[in-house]
C-alpha cells in the first residue's frame, strides 16, 4: 500500500488584477507557498477494474465529485486495463479554508499514478482541468502565479520561518468573494507588482490579499484573528486565498506558539513550516 502526502499551501500576498474579456476568468498573482501541513493519501492497488475512495471524515463527499476520484477519472485511460484501487483519504485540511486541500489531493494522485507506470503523458492538461491551483501542487515547492493561477514561475524566497494557521469554524464561499470584489470585465487590468518586490530584498511588509477588503468587513472574525496574530507578533498575517483561514509568520516556532493561548477560541490552530522545492 502507498501512502501519499498531500500537502496544504499559503498564499503569500494576492491580488486580483482584473478579468479576461474572452472568458470572464479573474486574473491574479500570488506566491504560492507549500506547507508542511498534509492530508494523507492511503492508496491499495488491485485488480478490481473499479476505484473506491472512502475518508475519515463523514461530511468529505466519496463519489464523483470528490477532487480525487475526478484525478483518477482523468489519469485512467493512461493505466492498465482492468486495474483498480481502494483508496482512503485522511483528511487534514478544512474544505473552504484557502489552503488548496482538495486540489492538492487531486495533484498527487496524477503524480502517483503517473510515477506508477512511468507514463510520460504531461499532466499539466489534467491537472488545469481538474482545477486552478492543481498545476502547482503538481511540483509544490514556491512559485509566483499569474493568470487564473495557472502561469507558474519557481521562485526563491527566505524559508526561516513559522507558520500559525487559525482555521475558523466555517467556510467562506471563493464565488461570492470574487463577487463582492466587483471587478467587471471593462475595468482596466492592474499591472502587477509582485513580480518587482521578488526583484528587491525581501520584506514581508509588500505583502497584502485584495480578498481581505470585502471579507473582513463581512466577516469580522477574520480581521479579529489576523489583528490577534501582529499583536502576539507576526512579521506577517493575512488571509490565504480567499479564506477563511488567516496565518501569521513568525521567527521561530516557540514565538508563533504564543497564538495558542491567545487564539485557542477562535478556530482550530496548527503551526508548520514551509516545505517542498525552492
């Protein structure tokens, strides 16, 4: 049996440049962090003809419309005839929190399957189709993204630091995100600029989420966590994605553990580290 790391990201700054004429798409940059903090993969090939995926946790859907299954269904024509899996998720990462759980569940499945039997197909296409931020999980690591996320550049930036991830109780809905923002497809497209702090020694202060103006004002727990993450004295806090988790970047693990006691009712807390290449 395989056991596969699926591994969560952070948004590292996020700003929605405009929209595509020809398709509607948002157009964005970001920096796509990779994190130590995973879900967990548990896959038994056999020679079922069929694949089987069941999870931890009861509220994860295991039918077609999981990320997983979806990865399988585009992976399979590439596979032996006849071949199956049983496949179990552990599930670490909250649905709805930014940190790309399911998407990068869908990426190591392609990886694996792929690896399996050394199929030189390119996964880009699959991984596209499966969702935006799958092609980055596809080699993790750090990179700046523009377009709808799927533009990829590896990047280097300074890996000495702590992760303190506060994941509220709730979801926070990405469409109705990108709808409160209000960007139509006549606004002129921003220029991006975190293309030019990457060219300058690094600062966490450039940094800032767009999603932020329209979600902390609707939900104020948000703003509440991130002004709790500066106070116990983050070099950085802020929403990943659209949310609804928010983390803090700290100096060291014993400073970002601090949070614990401060934030211990605002949600669940898991402190990591950044991960991956570089």
């Amino acid at each position: 049996m395989a056991v596969l790391r699926a591994n969560a990201k952070i948004n590292i700054g996020l700003r929605i440049l405009g929209r595509r004429k020809t398709d509607g798409y948002h157009v964005l940059e970001t920096i796509f962090q990779e994190i130590d903090f995973a879900d967990i993969i548990h896959v038994d090939i056999n020679r079922s003809g069929t694949f089987n995926l069941a999870c931890n946790r009861k509220d994860i859907p295991t039918d077609g419309s999981n990320l997983i299954l979806k990865a399988v269904n585009r992976i399979k024509p590439y596979l032996p005839e006849g071949m199956g899996a049983e496949i179990y998720l552990e599930k670490n990462i909250p649905v709805g929190a930014g940190l790309g759980g399911g998407s990068s569940d869908a990426a190591a499945i392609l990886k694996y399957f792929s690896s399996l039997y050394n199929h030189k197909q390119d996964l880009l296409p699959l991984a596209v189709d499966l969702g935006a931020d799958v092609p980055f999980f596809l080699k993790g690591g750090t990179a700046y993204a523009t377009g709808t996320g799927d533009i990829l550049k590896s990047v280097k930036i300074p890996m000495d630091w702590t992760v303190c991830l506060v994941m509220p109780p709730f979801q926070i809905s990405t469409p109705w995100a990108y709808k409160e923002l209000r960007i139509s497809l006549t606004d002129t497209v921003k220029k991006t600029n975190i293309s030019s702090f990457l060219r300058q020694e690094f600062s966490w202060r450039f940094f800032e989420n767009d999603f932020e103006r329209v979600i902390i004002p609707a939900y104020p727990q948000i703003g509440a966590i991130k002004a709790a993450l500066l106070e116990c004295g983050a070099l950085y806090a802020g929403l990943s994605g659209s949310g609804s988790t928010v983390y803090g970047i700290f100096c060291s693990d014993d400073n970002a553990a601090v949070c614990r006691e401060f934030l211990q009712t605002q949600g669940r807390i898991h402190i990591c580290h950044p991960s991956g290449e570089t």
